[in-house]
C-alpha cells in the first residue's frame, strides 16, 4: 500500500497571453451499506442481474451530485429553475432526491477533499484532469465499477461514451472511471483592447510574436494606457508550452508535462519566467498580478480600464464587453492572435484535451441504489431532448428555433428560466463538454452563436479561426495508467512552493534573476520533485503510460 493510501487526505497562465456545503442531508453515508473500498458493486455481483428501477426505486434515494460554484451574482448554483426541473422531470419520476452540491471552481480539490474527510461528499467525485482524478483512486475513495452496469441503466450514455471509458476507464486492472465526452471543440481564449492597440500605432496583425507583443506593451505603457493582464498561477500547470521545442519529444513530454505539479526546472519554464521577469520589471503586466488570484479580480483589472488583456471562456451570455462600454463607451475589442505569445522561432504549442471531458468516479461510500442512480441521472441527461433544455432554456423565452432548428438565444432575456452564464455547463457537463447537434455543421453554427456576444460576433471568427490554425501545435498529455505515489505524496506542498518560487524568481531583479532562480530549482527538487521525477522515468522506461 502507498504512503498516501495509509494516510487521509488539493489560472491558466500569469501572464493572460498565454491563453489557454453538505452532500445531500449532510449525513455519513457508512450506514446505509456502502461497499467496503475495492469491492465489487454488490448489485453487480453477477453479470446482467441488476435490479430493475425503470419505475422508480423502492425507497427514497438520495443522489448528491457536485456542481461548480463560480460566484455568477445572483445564481444560486443549487436552487434555481433547472436544478428544480431536474427534481420534477428526473428525481419524482423514480423516487429520487436531487440534491446538488457545491464545489468552488477554483478550490475544488480542497472542496472535496474536505467533504470527504467529513463523510458528506457527494456520489460523484469528479475533476478534468487525470492526474487528480488518479490521486483520487490512489487514496481509495472509489468504488471499483462493473461497466455491465453501467451499460444496463445508462445504455444511451455508454453508446455516447462506452468506448472512452474502455480505452482509458481501467485503472491496475480495475474499472474506476466513467468520462462524458468532449467534441473537439473550445471557447477559451484571451481578449485584447483593440482600440489600445491601434492607439499606439499598431495593428492586430503586427502581434507576431511575443518580442512583437512585449514591444507593444511598452508602448501601451509610454502612452499611460494601461498593461497586460495577468494572475497568480495556480492548480494548473501548461504556462511554458510556447516555450518549448518542436517537435515534441514524447518520453521528455512525458517526464515534464504534468497538471497536478508544476514544471519548474527545465529550459522551457526558464523562458518562460525570464520573460515573465521582464515583463514585471519593466511594467508590462500588472503589477499586482499575483494578487489576482480568481477570475474576478482579473476580470475587474479589465472592465476597469487598468489591464488590455483578459483570459476567458467566450460566451453569448458574458457581461465583460458591457460592463468594460460602461467605463470607456469607445472600447474595441479583438481575440489575441496566438503569435503573440510565442518567441520568434518557436511554435504555437498547446496542450491539447483528452479526449473525453470530465472524469468521475463513485464515491467508496455511495450505496448500490445510489450508484445505480447516478447511472439513471447521466442516461435521462443524455436523451436528446433533456440535454437540449439544459443546454437552451425554454422555447419561447430563452430561445426561438431558427429554419435550421438551431435555437437563437434571447440576450435580454432575465425571466425565471435564465440560465447561468456559462448556459448551464456545470450541469450538462457530466455527459458532454460543449452543445451538439445532428452534423458537424450545425454543431460548429450552434457553438458560435452560443459563444458570440451581442455584438462581437466577429470575436468568435477568429476564434474558431486561430483554433483551426494552431490544431497541429496541440497535443495531449501523457496519461500514466498507474498511480504514482510521488506525485500524491508530494503535489500539495509543491504547489504550495512552486507559488512562492516562482513569484520570487519572477518579482527578482533582472540582474538576479539568474542566481534566484538556480537556487529556487535546486530547493524544488529537494523538496520532492527529484523523487517524482524517478518514479515518472520507471513508469516510462516501463511503457507504463499512453
């Protein structure tokens, strides 16, 4: 047994260029006969003999399912419309109470790390990363799965879903995890105040590179415009693929690219921190940028007038655009070209999805009704028509239906049945990572109405174009198919200090940079990334990885 198993229980970039509660009642599930951790479903115990709910559970099932809180004023993430259409349509209907729980997007770890140290997590553990969602595994708070299972309550969903889950659901021989989908497809990306730009003599066009990028933040700067965006890196770690060769060496890629703990001590991150340096030496950034450390504070800098840049998920929905019009009437806007933030010679490299979205697991102390239940919960969501309500609203009020059947959002709209301003993703995320339609076309039509802001459609062109133009620069992660003890031994207190060493290589003066910084990586290997790095190269020397 690992270290971490015999103990109990944890931004996208600093700089914005580089874009990219109780469970239920609140009581312990232990009494209500919860397999012990590892064992095998209980209802499952014989293949295809699972009981039969298609009428409803014999008694009253509580189902605790997480979903993001992301601080959206004025939506209560676990009373609103939808999660009271989820109690009608799905829980009344088969005897179950719905009940959601809240996990703060920027916290999640901690979040159910704390729930379940309370007994009071919910039947889903969930994360979008695998190395997480393996540390999970790894401190045996999963249920071992029977995939017949699944397939008997959740038929729609596995056809949806069934071959991912075979292809990376198994973890040491033991089916853990279950993944809803994710179409090749994203709308995060960096905004840029066009008109700044153009204010200082330059074009959209000219943004190259990032030596292209810098100078135009130091003429922003010499007009007393503003600076670039920025936030505190933390809980995701892919700032330094600009910085990095092409093309890529996959045993190296393997070794160094890691969500759960940050590189710090190759070439690449060391690019990427000179210039981060440079940057905050010369006033290019904010230069409290490691104050800001959820999106609100980043996204205030912005509406403010004070930063040019802001790293967001583009929706139809979003109040950014309005809200920095209210400061400065005369704001134009443009997505950043993805050449801004790569040195002259290098590659718009990215890290490109797994292919599936969220990953989940059961909770080790979820009963079998409660397990066959969140299968029925993830089947009634995948059927056509309950997706496309989640996903859209009420037709006539949200929405009307285009000749294309394509709905067509009201913008205005701020009746009952709003929807959040991610249109509803935390909910429907658990089957599927973005809308689908029938064909491809439609699809990507839908995606971009959905995306568009009123009146900066053009945003989403480019983009959906910039997306199209960097698609061979992406690529995956490896996926370790063991557990590796360092990693969950070590990833808390490494985050803890990678934060304080880079701010302090970062917040150096440039004649220091050098010497902090070589002492900085020396105390991080020290402190346990040495032995991560170890285990990582036995598990590759091993072929144990995809």
């Amino acid at each position: 047994m690992s270290r971490q198993k015999r103990s109990w229980l944890a931004g996208i970039a600093a700089v914005a260029l580089l874009a990219g509660c109780s469970g239920g009642g609140g009581a312990s599930k232990e009494a209500e006969g919860a397999p012990a951790s590892g064992d095998k479903p209980a209802a499952a115990s014989e293949a295809g003999s699972f009981p039969d709910y298609s009428k409803g559970f014999p008694e009253k099932v509580s189902l605790d399912i997480p979903v993001y809180e992301r601080a959206f004023e004025g939506w209560n993430v676990t009373d609103n419309y939808y999660t009271r259409w989820i109690q009608k349509e799905f829980g009344d209907k088969y005897n179950v109470s719905v009940n959601f729980v809240p996990i703060t997007r920027s916290s999640e770890v901690t979040d159910f790390e704390q729930l379940l140290a309370s007994h009071k997590a919910p039947d889903i553990i969930f994360h979008y990363d695998m190395p997480q969602a393996l540390a999970y595994y790894g401190e045996d708070v999963l249920q071992e799965l029977n995939y017949d299972e699944v397939k008997n309550y959740a038929p729609t969903y596995w056809k949806n879903t069934g071959e991912t889950i075979e292809q990376y659901g198994t973890i040491d021989d033991k089916p853990t995890f279950v993944f809803a989908s994710r179409p090749n497809a994203d709308n995060f990306t960096t905004i840029i105040r066009k008109d700044w730009v153009e204010k200082v003599g330059m074009k959209m066009e000219d943004l190259t590179s990032l030596e292209k990028y810098n100078e135009m933040l130091k003429k922003w700067k010499e007009a007393g415009l503003g600076a670039a965006g920025g936030s505190l890196i933390q809980n995701s770690f892919n700032y330094n693929y600009a910085f990095r060769d092409w093309p890529i060496d996959e045993k190296y890629r393997a070794l160094y690219s890691d969500l759960s703990v940050a590189d710090f001590t190759t070439a690449d991150t060391e690019r990427f921190l000179r210039n981060l340096n440079y940057q905050y030496n010369n006033g290019l950034i904010d230069k409290e940028f490691y104050l800001r450390d959820d999106d609100s504070k980043t996204k205030a800098e912005f509406v403010a007038g004070k930063t040019g840049t802001y790293s967001t998920y583009l929706t139809n929905n979003t109040d950014v655009f309005g809200a920095t019009m209210k400061n400065n009437a005369d704001a134009e806007f443009a997505i950043l070209p993805p050449g801004a933030g790569v040195p002259e010679g290098r590659k718009p490299q990215g890290r490109a999805y797994w292919p599936f979205g969220f990953i989940m697991g059961i909770n080790y102390e979820s009963t079998d009704m409660e397990r066959a239940a969140v299968w029925m919960y993830l089947e009634w969501m995948s059927q056509p028509e309950n997706l496309f309500f989640l996903q859209n609203g009420v037709e006539g009020e949200n929405y009307t239906l285009d000749d294309q059947g394509i709905a067509v959002r009201k913008p205005d709209y701020k009746g009952e049945s709003v929807l959040a301003q991610n249109n509803n993703k935390d909910y429907w995320a658990l089957v599927t990572e973005t809308a689908q339609y029938p064909d491809a076309e439609k699809t990507l039509e839908a995606n971009k109405r959905n995306w568009s802001p009123p009146g900066q459609e053009k945003l989403v062109d480019d983009l959906v174009k910039y997306y199209e133009e960097t698609s061979e620069f992406r690529t995956p992660d490896a996926l370790f198919t063991v557990v590796l003890d360092s990693v969950n031994d070590y990833k808390a207190d490494l985050n803890v200090l990678f934060q304080e060493l880079y701010l302090k290589v970062a917040l150096a003066p440039e004649d220091q940079f050098d010497k902090i910084y070589e002492e900085a990586k020396q105390q991080y290997l020290d402190a346990g990334y040495q032995e991560i790095l170890d285990e990582k190269q036995e598990a590759i020397d091993d072929g144990k990885y995809k």
